[in-house]
C-alpha cells in the first residue's frame, strides 16, 4: 500500500532522455494497486455507514414508539388508579350508607323488642292479677291440693290420674324461689 509519504519520497531510476519507464509503469501500478484499495476501503465504510444510518433510523423510530408506548402507559396506569380510587370511594361511601341503614334496623329492632317485652311484660302481669283475683289463695302463695272438680287435666295431674309436672305454663311461687 502507498501513503502520501511514499508517493512524495518515490524516486525514479534515471535512463536516458529522462525516467525508466519500467520504473514509473511499477509505479503507476502501485498506485493503481492503493487507489483501487482505498476505493473498495471507501465503498466498504460508505455501506457500513448507510447500514449504521438505517440502524440508528430503526432504533429512533423505536425509541419513538417505545416512548410513545411508555406515555400511552403511564396514562393507562394513571387511569386505572383513578378508576380504582373512584370505585374505592364508592365501595366505601355504600358501605357507610349500609351501616347507617343497618345501624337504624337494629335500633328499630331494638325498640320493637323492647316494646314487646314491655308489652307481653303488661300482659303477663294482668293474667297474674286476674288470676289472683279470682283465686284468692293463690294470691297468699298456696298450693292447690286437689284440681277444681270440672277442669280434668289440671296442672300436676295428668289425664290418668298420675301426678306429672304441670306443662300448662303456670308457675307456683313455692315451685319457683327466688
């Protein structure tokens, strides 16, 4: 290969009436030979570089699309956290409602049982004092021995004539202490 130093430096045999012209045909020839060497150097870097160019082109055009995409995601992550939150919220204000409903039922619950212990309370009250009032000695806390002749079945004495704990319901303050 030929430099710029060879060529500059390059001396010529001398022949009669001037240079060898064996001398300077080896000469164009070298630099023939370089010449043709850097031009197949030069077309080899020319296509590298237009394959580097196209690369860099499909790599910006990635980039591109890559930074779009991020974009298009970040707005999609930033929209289903809204979303999320939005139904967070909604999720969280029904469940207030509920528990203010919830919490009205069971005081409306409460009352109403409340009203029917009172109530039943009342009614229990009023059969005891009737029945006290129609059976005095049950008002002085005695204890009938025997069932009144018409009732058959009376409490403490079953229809075949056993003695059976009463299920009719009525207590007997001897029977229950307090």
């Amino acid at each position: 290969m030929l430099t710029i130093n060879d060529v500059e430096k390059y001396k010529f045999g001398s022949a009669m009436f001037g240079y060898s012209r064996a001398d300077v045909d080896k000469f164009a020839s070298l630099v023939v030979e370089s010449m043709q060497h850097y031009v197949d150097e030069i077309e080899a870097l020319k296509k590298r570089i237009a394959g580097a160019e196209a690369e860099i082109e499909r790599y910006r055009a990635s980039e591109a699309t890559l930074r779009d995409s991020i974009v298009l995601a970040q707005k999609s992550h930033d929209e289903i956290i809204g979303n999320a939150q939005k139904e967070a919220e909604n999720i969280l204000a029904a469940a207030r409602v509920k528990t203010v409903e919830l919490a009205a039922k069971h005081a409306e619950v409460t009352a109403a049982r409340e009203r029917f212990e009172y109530e039943f309370y009342g009614l229990l009250k009023g059969f005891i004092q009737t029945l006290e009032a129609n059976s005095p000695k049950l008002a002085q806390g005695a204890s009938p021995k025997s069932p009144p002749p018409d009732t058959e079945g009376y409490a403490g004495e079953s229809k075949d004539g056993a003695d059976e704990p009463s299920s009719g319901g009525l207590v007997f303050p001897e029977e229950n202490p307090r």
